[in-house]
C-alpha cells in the first residue's frame, strides 16, 4: 500500500476531531452532544450505503461499461445511495433535537454526519483493497466536497423546519445532494477534470451562499427576539410609571 490513501484516510478524522473539539468549545452542552451523537450516527450510516450499492451491484447496475450506465451508476447508484442514509440520520435522529433550533445547525449537525460517513468510508477501501479506491485523481477532494454536499442538504432541511414545514424542501435536500455528489461520482468514474471543476465550481459558490443566508436568518432571528425583549421591557416600564 502506497502512503498516498494513507493520508487520505487521515483527512477525515482530522477534521473530525477539529470540528468536533472546536463545537465542545463553544457550543451548548446540549448542542455539542448532538453533533457528537449525529457524527458517530454518520460512522454508522455508512453501513446501509455500502449495502444497497452492493446490492445494485449484484444486479448489475453498478457498472461503467455504457456512458448510460456510468451516469445511472454515478447518480442513482452513488450519489443517492450514500446520500440517503446521511439524510435519514438528520432528518429521524438531529432533526427533532431540542438543541435544532436554527438553519446553522442544521447544516452543522448535517457536516458532523457527513464527516463520520466519510471517514468510514475511506476507512472501508483502505482496508478492503489496499487503497486502489484512491488511485483516482480525485482522491483527496472528498472529504471537502461531503461537506459542500452537507451543508447544501442542512440548509434545505432547515428551511423546511423553520420556514415553510413542506414536503417539497426535504425532497429537494435530498435531491440537491445527490446530484451534486453523482456529478463528482461522474467526474471521478470519468476522470474528466472539467466536469470535477464545474462540479466543485458550483457545490462551492452553493453552499458558500447558501451558509451566509443561513447565518443571516440566525442574525436576523436574534434580532427579531431581542425586539421582542426591549419592547417587554418597555412595557413592563410605562406599566409600572403609571401605577
């Protein structure tokens, strides 16, 4: 085995374990443990993914011999296959956690979930076929595009939870993920580094926009309660004037 995958496999936990040290920091007792809980859940989630693309495999639907079948195999195979489970954990386990009470988090919780799937999952063809999974250009770039694939499914379950509770924005977290996730899979399958560099290009500038308007809605949220705050002090003391 080359050092190469090596080192691949150490991206994720390191990551891991930043994220999570720099979340017990700063964040609530409460909202720490379902990022920890939610990481360890992402561990296990791997489980069912690597099952159902086995599965399609063993009907031969995973298979690159046919540029339709690549597409099939990337998207519907890959990309929704393993973005699935990672979105069952956010939506049945964080989702309905006290502590999930804005857009950040949710794309926080749904970063923790993708760091655990994928460390598992480089962990798996490390030691499954010495590595040769890795050989591919594109090797390095997973860990960072599982989160760019994250954080545009985090936001989208968010907004259906806070804003407008539709079953549109659930299917539409999903979706987003899995295509974003089948275009890299492509790319990969592919070895077209253009096709990489749009797919990144766009998951990129996506999640970048999607996260500030998260972090705005956080902001303009505190500032509607310490509104709402001010205006009952007000109250209580022209209440408390005239008496």
């Amino acid at each position: 085995m080359s050092f190469e995958p090596i080192l691949i496999l150490l991206i994720a936990p390191a990551i891991s374990i930043i994220y999570l040290t720099i979340s017990h920091k700063n964040a609530e007792r409460d909202n720490h443990v379902v990022l920890r809980n939610s990481f360890y859940l992402g561990i296990l989630s791997f489980l069912p993914a690597i099952l159902l693309i086995y599965l399609m495999d063993s009907v031969g639907l995973a298979t690159t011999r046919s540029l339709n079948r690549t597409l099939f195999f990337a998207f519907a195979v890959v990309g929704l296959m393993e973005e699935l489970p990672k979105f069952l954990v956010l939506r049945l386990y964080s989702y309905h956690n006290k502590a999930y009470n804005s857009p950040i988090r949710g794309i926080l919780y749904s970063i923790a979930i993708s760091l655990g799937f994928i460390l598992a999952k480089n962990a798996y063809f490390i030691f499954t076929n010495g590595g040769m999974h890795f050989s591919q250009f594109g090797g390095f770039l997973s860990v960072p595009f599982h989160i760019l694939f994250a954080i545009i499914m985090g936001f989208f379950i968010s907004i259906g939870k806070f804003k407008y509770s539709l079953f549109i924005f659930p299917v539409l977290a999903l979706g987003a993920a899995a295509f974003f996730h089948g275009l890299y899979q492509f790319a990969l399958f592919t070895e077209d580094t253009s096709v990489l560099y749009i797919a990144g290009g766009l998951a990129l500038l996506i999640a970048v926009l999607l996260f500030r308007q998260a972090m705005q809605t956080q902001r303009d949220d505190i500032d509607h309660i310490r509104r709402d705050e001010l205006n009952k002090e007000l109250k209580g003391k022209n209440q408390s004037n005239k008496q």
